[in-house]
C-alpha cells in the first residue's frame, strides 16, 4: 500500500468478501423468490377449490331451477285432476239429488193416495171402525211396494255414505315456533329464537 502523508486516510470498514457480505447483510434473492412462489402456489391452491365449490353449488342450483319449472307443469296436471275430480262429484250429487226428489215426490204421492182412500170421519159409525183398517192395511201394503219401487238399485245408485271417522286431537304446538295466521288465511310458523 502506498500512502502520501498528506493525504488524509479513508476506513472503508473490515475487509470481508462479497458473498459473506450478502449472506450477513440481506436474504439472498433465491430464498425471496421461494417465498413468492410459495405464497403464490397457495394461493392458487385456495383460489382452485373455491372454484371447484361454486361450480358444484352453481350445478346445485340450476338443478333446483330446473325442478321448480316442472314443479309448475306438475300443479297445474293437478289443478286440472282435480277439477275433473270435482266436477265428477258434483254431476253424481246433482244425479243423486234428482233421483232423491223423484224418490220423495212418490212417497208424496203415496201418502196424498192414502189419505184420499182413509177418510177420517169422526161420524162413522162404530161398526164401520173395522173397515177402514182393512183399507188402511191395502193402503199401507200399496205405499210399501211404491217404497221399495223407489228403492230399487236401478234407481238409486248411491253408495252408502261413508261412516263418519272421529277425527284425534291435533298434536300440542311447539312451544319453539309461533303460528302466524294471515288475513288470506294462509298459516306460517315462524321460530322464536
């Protein structure tokens, strides 16, 4: 080393070499660029199955779409049923009701008869009481063979009427949700929290 006296002196710090320099001072640009790629490869991975999770919940939905469009063919083949149904019904009562009236016109008709053949005349005489019940007997025998004419199966086709079933107690409400009735008559439960 030459030196000029007059020269004031530079200290430039411990000679060391470059390389113990980098690996004292700073993280080298190879482990930078791990930890990047590291956080990057993670995040992708997250980002992949979140995609994966919506494209199964956007197929779940569609699906769901998909049933409730059919869901309205569907009552709509019922409504029609049932207005099928319920017309059936009301033309067979509407049957049933005429055959009924034709039924108690004639048993009418079979009373008015007997009531014109059985005169009740107080001033009969007391011999004559026989008679009449003798009338009265043909009359009643008369308005029965009218009766089971009305009731033959060839006029009245109804079925018996179903017996009446006791219907059992609803179950208790669950004193978890509370009943919601609207003016339209439509009831909602609703969960008290």
């Amino acid at each position: 080393m030459i030196s000029d006296p007059d020269m004031p002196a530079i200290d430039i710090g411990p000679a060391t070499h470059p390389e113990e320099q980098a690996a004292v001072g700073k993280p080298s640009n190879a482990r930078m660029i791990g930890v990047v790629a590291a956080g990057a490869l993670l995040i992708t991975a997250v980002n992949i199955t979140a995609a994966v999770y919506f494209y199964r919940g956007i197929n779940d939905l569609r699906l769901v779409e998909r049933r409730l469009e059919q869901l309205g063919s569907f009552e709509q083949r019922i409504a029609a049923r049932l207005d099928t149904v319920n017309n059936g019904f009301q033309s067979r009562f509407e049957k049933l009701d005429s055959q009924l009236q034709g039924s108690f016109n004639e048993v009418k008709g079979s009373i008015a008869r007997l009531e014109q053949v059985v005169p009740l005349d107080s001033d009969d005489d007391m011999s004559s009481i026989a008679e009449p019940s003798v009338i009265a007997t043909s009359a009643m025998a008369e308005a029965a063979t009218d009766l089971e004419e009305a009731t033959e199966p060839s006029i009245v086709d109804a079925p018996r009427p179903p017996k009446k079933r006791i219907a059992a107690p609803p179950p208790a409400p669950n004193p978890s949700y509370q009943r919601i009735v609207q003016p339209d008559g439509k009831i909602h439960y609703k969960k008290i929290n």
